[in-house]
C-alpha cells in the first residue's frame, strides 16, 4: 500500500472517531489487503490521533477467537490516555457505538521489551512489574463490527474502544495466574465467569510474548511502565446498554465497575 492511502485511510478513522459517525468498509483504493497495510495504518492513526500511547491491548488470542475473525494469529492495538480509566469509573454510553465488555488480566511492564530483539516468555516474565484484573471495552468505527474482517480490525486499532483498571494484585509472582477465577456481573447478575488462562488457552503472559516480538519485526518497543492487557477471561462477551452498570469480580483483585450513563 502506498503511503498517501495509508494516511487516507488512518484520516478516515480518525474522523469516524472525532464525528462519531460509523463507517462502511474502508473504500477499494485505501483499505487493507493484508496485515502489513493493516498495521501501517494503526500506527499512522496512532501518530495523529492526539493522545499519548499508554499501552498495548491484545486480541483473537485463542483459537476460538481466531476462527471467528478469520484470523490466523492474535493482533495489537494500543491504548490511549484519554480512552484509559481507574475503576470505578462512569461513562457516557454515547461515545461508544456498541460497546463489548472483556474481563482481562493486564500487566504493568517495567524494563523495555526492545525492538529487533527476539523476545521469551521467561524475558517477559522478567519485565513484568505488576498484574490487574481489568476490563477493556471493545468498539468498531465499522457498521457491520468485526465482521468487517481481520484487515479493518487491525487497521481500526484493534477495535480497541476504552480501558478500565483494577486494583494491582499482590504478590503476583506467587499467584497461580493460570487459574484465577472471574465473573462478569451485569446490573447484580451473573453474565459470564471464567479462570485467566482462558485468555490464551495458557499463560496469560503469551500474549505479552507474542506482541512483543510483532511489534520487535515492525521496530517497536514496548515501553517501561506500559501496561498490556492480555485477551477475554470469560466465554461470551458482554454487550451493555445504556444505564446498565457493569462490574466484574477478578480473585486477589476485588472488582471492577463500570456505569454507563
């Protein structure tokens, strides 16, 4: 893809975001035919969208995730300061077009995971700080949601919508993070539960591996004190309205709430 259709298509979402106006797909001379295309268009969205880069989100980080975006292998997205928040936190239902709610864990890095470099899990293990359970808000700017395909997923930041922050847990590295039970409550009841390693079908910390070394390939860094939140704990996404109040139980980490006003 040429550079003038990457900004073309990176100017395009960023305007579905700033007029908060959904989108059909992205037209024939500017969307992406592959991931590469999809990327270069994240990361020129993410050199003009406005906000400082917080962290990393990953998702499809399961193979039934993958599947249903007919996707191969996970994808990143970042997470900006102004779309990131502590829990509990209220938010304007209007700014989001249909919002999905995933119970994740994230975790807070603490040495560089540098670019060009080949990255492990017992690297990254090394560079993690702190875990959280928290919530990541999934949105598309496309009419038609993730079925707008993998390329427009990708290429719309990961349809990444906002972020909401948990308490830390203590003592993480003695914790069994492969077996935390969570539960999804929506308005007192019980929506979804699931344990952490339902993430990646494993360590939850595979996700920071993989995105590490995709993001080393394209000359990234991730950044000491960037949080990276890892993929969906429970089996169903939850999708809220508007009034609904949102909170989800993660052991050792207390709750995370969301009121959507």
């Amino acid at each position: 893809m040429d550079k003038p259709f990457i900004e073309e298509a990176a100017d395009i979402l960023l305007e579905a975001r700033k007029n908060h106006k959904l989108l059909d797909l992205l037209t024939d001379n500017c969307k992406p035919d592959n991931a590469t295309d999809a990327y270069e268009i994240q990361d020129h969205l993410a050199g003009i969208a406005g906000s400082p880069v917080l962290g990393w989100k990953v998702g499809a980080t399961n193979a039934k995730s993958q599947e249903m975006l007919g996707a191969n292998a996970p994808f990143g997205g970042r997470m900006f300061d102004r779309l990131t928040f502590n829990s509990p936190v209220e938010l304007p239902f209007d700014n989001f077009f249909a919002p999905g709610i995933e119970v994740e864990m994230a975790f807070r890095i603490s040495k560089d995971l540098v670019a060009g470099n080949s990255h492990s899990l017992e690297e990254v293990q090394g560079a993690v700080d702190s875990m959280y359970g928290a919530i990541e808000i999934i949105d598309s700017r496309f009419a038609i949601g993730v079925k707008a395909g993998i390329e427009h997923v990708i290429a719309d930041n990961g349809a990444h919508g906002a972020f909401v922050l948990g308490q830390e847990i203590k003592n993480w590295r003695s914790v069994d993070r492969l077996d935390i039970p969570v539960r999804l409550v929506i308005n007192g009841d019980e929506f979804s539960s699931g344990v952490s390693s339902n993430a990646t079908g494993g360590d939850p910390l595979q996700s920071i591996v993989w995105l590490a070394n995709n993001l080393s390939e394209r000359g990234l860094t991730i950044a000491s004190g960037e949080i990276i939140t890892t993929g969906s704990c429970c089996a169903a996404v939850a999708w809220p309205k508007q009034g609904d109040t949102i909170r989800t139980e993660v052991a050792d980490a207390g709750s995370i709430e969301i009121n959507f006003k």
